[in-house]
C-alpha cells in the first residue's frame, strides 16, 4: 500500500467508525428513570411518582394552577367563584366536565350527592365562611337554594333559578385533578405512574423495582389534625382509579354533636351514620371521588346499589360497637 492508498483506506475507515458509532448514539435511548415530586395543593397533599427522563415538576405546577382558576372555591378568579358571584363567565372545558360528572353522580345517588350543596356546606362551618350557630330557621332559609335540578349549563353559562345559589365542587375536584395529572404525565412519554392528592389514588404499570403499586387504604379513625396514617389494608396493583371519602379527618363536636363535612342536601344536616369511610373503584377518579362522597352520605345499605349501577366497586368500613367491620361490593377484587 502506498501513501495515498493507506491515506484513502484510513479515511474510509475513520468514516465508517464515526458512522457506527452516531448510529448507536442515536439507537439508544436516554435511561429512564423514576421521578418523584411531591408537595401541597387545595389544601391537602399530593406525591407524584413516574418514569421518564425529565422532571416534569413544571407540568405538574402549571397544570395545577390551571385546574385552581378553573374550580377552587377558595380562589376569586376562578370559573367557579364567577359562577357563584354572579359575575357574567364561560365555563371552561375542566368546569364543563367536573359538571357532566356530578350531574351524573346526583342522578344515579338519588340527589344525594349535589354540588349545589354550597350554601349549607357554609352554613355548617366547613366552606369559606366562618362557623356560625346553626338553627332550625337557618337550615329552612337555605333549603330552596340547593337541588342539583335547579341549575343547568347553557352554552357555556350556568343558569340558576336563584342567584344566591352556588357550587361546590370538593368533592369532585381532588379526583378529577389526580386524572389531569396522569394524562400529563402520558403526554410527556410516562409509561409507569402513581399519582395520589390527599388519597385519591391513580395508578399505571409497575413501581420502580419492576412491582405492582402498593395502596394504602386509611383506617378511620378520629384524627382532625390530619397528620396519622394507620391502614386498614394495603392493595397491590398496577393500573387504578380509586377514591376514598370519610368523616375521621373533617369533622368537629358541637356539645356532644358530631358534625362532619358530609352533608345530606334532602335533610340539610351533616350526615350521622355508622359508615366510617367508602373507598371507590371506578373508570377514572373523578367519578370515584364523587361516589365516594354519595357513599358517605347514602350510607352502607343504599351505597351498594348505587355502586353497581354505576358500575363501579366499593369498600366500606363501618363502625359496629368498638370495632370496624368491612363490607364490599361484589365485585370488589383487590
Ligand atoms: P374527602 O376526600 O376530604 O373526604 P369528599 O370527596 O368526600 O372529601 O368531599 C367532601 C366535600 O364535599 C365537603 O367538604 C363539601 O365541600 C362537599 N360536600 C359535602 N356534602 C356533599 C354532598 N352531599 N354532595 C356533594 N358535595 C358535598
Ligand atoms: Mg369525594
């Protein structure tokens, strides 16, 4: 071989070398990992697990204050407090959907579980007003301002057959911004997740060490400070949408009286029986959150029936002298 052949040969190969190995640069993928952020938002919790090969800690945020200027009662701007102020607003397509959800909810519970439960949610302390004494009298002036068939939704605007009637949407939201979280997470390429907002629950696939996600589900017992975690049972699974509702967190004495953030819309009092917590299985988890709301205020007997015909399944701890009795539907298979 001459200077010039070696020359040609040795440039032929160098080519073919950084050929190969731009090809295998770009065959391989960038190593996933699992991400874990985590911290509070509408006044609870939220722990977010996935696998990808970015921080979507942004997303997340963003996502979250888009879902608050669309629902949170708690903030002025949003959909929801227009809508309840009167202030001329087009619903957006979060609020369009929330609503669709608890209409259905209300339907299938008998108007047990309403969102135009706003004004007595207020009136018992736990809304955006200040505890005030509750009376007979006061109960009576409020009750024509709640029933889910007093409102409707017409081209994009709430109409109310009273103005001073309005929305709470509590116990929908948490549920519903645990779906928003996983289709974010999806749109960046997610395979594997865990997304949970104060125990609301979405999962998909495997956790980090290649295993089914494992569940807890919260034994009911008293603690307004928020801060225990005693489990009843813990669920191995891969993909769930699952939602859980009790009076052991939110809930304060009145003399004697028991009063929890449940409400009944038909009597307009706190609900009072011995179904401590209803932990619900369903399509996606705002549907879960709002049966296990109606679950919590339809109690044990009437919740069953309204679980499967909303094709769902449900676990209820029930009070029964001093201890805890579980029940669930039968197609409960966690
Ligand atoms: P949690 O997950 O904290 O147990 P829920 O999902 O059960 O909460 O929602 C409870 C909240 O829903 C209450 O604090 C109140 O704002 C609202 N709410 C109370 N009673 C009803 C009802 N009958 N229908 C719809 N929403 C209700
Ligand atoms: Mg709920």
């Amino acid at each position: 071989m001459n200077k010039k052949q070696y020359v040609i040969v040795s440039a032929l190969a160098g080519i073919i070398l950084l050929t190969v190995a731009l090809f295998r640069y770009e065959e391989r993928p960038l190593q996933k990992t699992y991400f874990h952020n985590e911290g509070k938002v509408f006044g609870t919790y939220y722990k977010v697990q996935y696998d990808g090969t970015a921080d979507l800690q942004p997303a997340i945020d963003s996502a979250f204050k888009a879902f608050d200027r669309s629902l949170s009662m708690f903030n002025p701007e949003s959909v929801i407090s227009a809508v309840n102020n009167n202030r001329d607003t087009v619903t957006d397509a979060r609020f369009e959907q929330m609503w669709a959800q608890a209409m259905e909810v209300s339907e299938w519970s008998e108007g047990a579980f309403d969102i135009t439960v706003a004004p007595l949610v207020n009136l018992w302390g736990f809304g955006f007003k200040h505890r005030e004494e509750v009376t007979e009298a006061k109960i009576d002036s409020v009750m024509p301002l709640i029933g889910w068939q007093k409102v409707r939704l017409e081209n994009h605007h709430v109409i109310k057959e009273d103005p001073r009637m309005m929305l709470d949407a509590s116990a929908v939201a948490k549920g519903q911004a645990c779906d928003v979280i996983a289709e974010v997470l999806k749109a960046h390429g997610a395979e594997n997740w865990l997304v949970d907002i104060g125990g609301e629950v979405v999962s998909r696939g495997n956790n980090s060490q290649g295993n089914a996600w494992r569940i807890g589900i919260t034994k009911p017992v008293d603690d307004s400070t928020g801060v225990q975690n005693e489990i009843q049972e813990v669920i191995e699974v891969h993909d769930i949408a699952m939602a859980t509702s009790g009076n052991y967190r939110n809930f304060y004495y009145e003399g004697k009286e028991r009063r929890s953030h449940t409400i009944d819309p038909r009597s307009g009092k706190p609900v009072q029986h011995s179904l401590l917590s209803a932990t619900v299985v369903a399509g996606n988890c705002m549907k879960a959150d709002a049966l296990a709301t109606a679950c919590m205020v339809l109690g044990e007997e009437k919740a069953l029936p309204m679980i499967e015909k909303a094709g769902a399944a449900c676990y209820l701890i029930i009070a029964q002298g001093d201890s805890l009795v579980v029940k669930t539907s039968k197609n409960w298979q966690y």
